[in-house]
C-alpha cells in the first residue's frame, strides 16, 4: 500500500501546484500562455497518477499483484474515450 500512498502524495503535490499556478496568474506574475501550458502538464501529470490507482485497485481486486501496474503514457490516459 505504500505505493498507493505515494502516488496519493504526488496527487496532492500536482494540486498544489495546479492552485498555484491558478494564484500565480491572478496576481500577474505568469501569462495566461505560460499558466495554461504549465496546467496542460500538470493535468496529464494527474491523470497518469489516477490511471495507475485505477489499474492497481483493478489488480489487488482481482488477486493479481498491484506492483505489476505500470503508468501509461501521457498520450493514452489523455485520450480515453468517456
């Protein structure tokens, strides 16, 4: 499970920087360019921590081993079909 926790870990940190990065535009020290590439990022960054939780809970609940989970590129998780 500890690895379950750092990828929670690392969840909390892209939000961290997601808000200020948000903060950072509203007082003016990035462009709107500069905050939307850097979210860009940081967005995939998140759905490539929550894809991997999703693929290890898979894992444990069908008895396999959740370690063999690994993160899947930026250019799939982003494109999956809702």
């Amino acid at each position: 499970m500890s690895m379950d926790q750092d990828i929670h870990n690392r969840i909390k940190e892209l939000i961290d920087e997601e808000h200020s990065l948000r903060s950072a535009l509203g007082d003016g020290s990035i462009s709107e360019d500069e905050e939307h590439r850097r979210l860009t990022s940081v967005e995939a960054q998140l759905d490539q921590c929550w894809d991997l939780l999703r693929q290890r809970r898979a894992k444990r609940q069908y008895g396999e081993n959740p370690n063999e989970a690994a993160p899947r590129s930026e250019d799939v998780v982003e494109n999956y079909l809702e």
